[in-house]
C-alpha cells in the first residue's frame, strides 16, 4: 500500500504527464500521501486520483498538486507562498518542503485541526495555518511570493492580486460549474499589470464566503 514501488509507479505517470521539475518529483515522492486520509481510503493513497477528506472537500490528484507547485516556482525560488485552502494539509507539506514559509487559510475548523495534527508528526514548523475566509487572502502577512489556490472561485478575487509581492505569481482555478481554468496571474515587477495564461481545463471545489467550526 506504501510500499516504494507504489509510490516510484505514481511519480513514473507524473513524469509522463510532463512534471520535469526534480525537486517537486523528489518531494511528491518522499511524502506519506496516505496519512492525510481516513483509514478506508489510504490504500488508495498514491493512484493518481482526487480522493474525498469529508467535510464537501477532496484531496486534490497527485499531478494537480505536483503541476500547480511546479507553475509556482517556475520564475524561480519562492520564499513567502500563502495557501487558500488547507484541506488535509498535504499540498501545505508539499509547499513546505520547498519553500521557507507557508500561510494557509481554511474555512473548515476540523479541516485545519487534523492538517496541523499531520504537520506536528511530520515535524514541519515552517507553516502557520488560519482559520479564516480565504478570499479575502491573509492581509496581515502581505506580499507574497506566490499564492496558490486550492479552491475555485467563479473570478479572481481582487484582494489575492493585491497580496502579491513584486513579481509575485497567483495559481488558480477559476470558473463555475465542474469543470474550471485553472490560471496562472503573475505581476509584472512592482507595477499594477498583471500577465495571465490558462494551463489547462481542471476540476477544483467552489471557493466558498465565510467559515465553519
């Protein structure tokens, strides 16, 4: 279920998906997946494919995290990235491992008490996690480096693109419905411009107002 050749088959169809980026391949393939899903699903842990964590929300598929986290760091090093959806936790442990200093925002409070629960065993301590509404971002600790977004919102919050820093880049699903863009924003120096692309078609859960206990 855990074995080495489970998880060495999972990076194999990344690979053939297109990630090239060493670091991202080498961290994808040293986190336990398994540990942020219940029990009856952890055999499932390294196909790639969304698994459901309860609460409405999904663990997001292996190479939707390992494409996304290789979009962020593509302009090179990033060391502040805040994080719009904690979910489990494991695209925070992803991030953590390649950045200095994670921000997450969940609005789910058993969400985020289970994903800071699996970053105290995994002896991570370089992301801070907020229960709060996440598009309205983290104000208190602009700019960022990068945002990432876990979660689609119908348009790009304006409050994320003021979060970034200089040269800062925003990955993010955006649209309505099933099946969203997911875009890639990047500020253009320390201007008011903003640069975007579309990646591809992908399928994330509704950014949603407020939070719940």
């Amino acid at each position: 279920m855990t074995s080495q050749r489970t998880r060495e088959r999972l990076i194999q169809r990344l690979k053939e998906q297109g990630i090239t980026n060493q670091r991202v391949l080498d961290v994808m393939r040293m986190t336990p997946r398994h540990l942020f899903l219940d029990e009856a699903l952890s055999h499932r842990a390294y196909e790639d494919t969304a698994l459901p964590i309860g609460h409405g929300q999904t663990l997001s598929q292996p190479y939707i995290v390992a494409l996304m986290t290789e979009i962020l760091l593509s302009l090179g090093p990033r060391k502040k990235v805040l994080e719009i959806g904690s979910g489990s936790g494991y695209q925070s442990v992803v991030l953590a491992q390649l950045v200095d200093q994670v921000y997450s925002v969940e609005r789910i409070k058993p969400l985020i008490d289970k994903a800071r629960e699996r970053l105290r065993l995994l002896g991570l301590r370089n992301v801070r996690f907020s229960h709060s509404d996440g598009g309205f971002g983290l104000p208190e600790y602009a700019p960022y480096d990068a945002i990432l977004s876990a979660a689609a919102p119908n348009v790009v919050p304006e409050e994320l693109l003021h979060q970034l820093g200089p040269d800062g880049i925003l990955v993010i699903p955006v649209g309505p419905g099933d099946v969203q863009e997911l875009l890639v924003i990047t500020r253009l120096g320390d201007s008011n411009n903003f640069e975007e692309r579309v990646v591809e078609k992908v399928r994330f859960v509704p950014l949603l107002g407020g939070t719940t206990r």
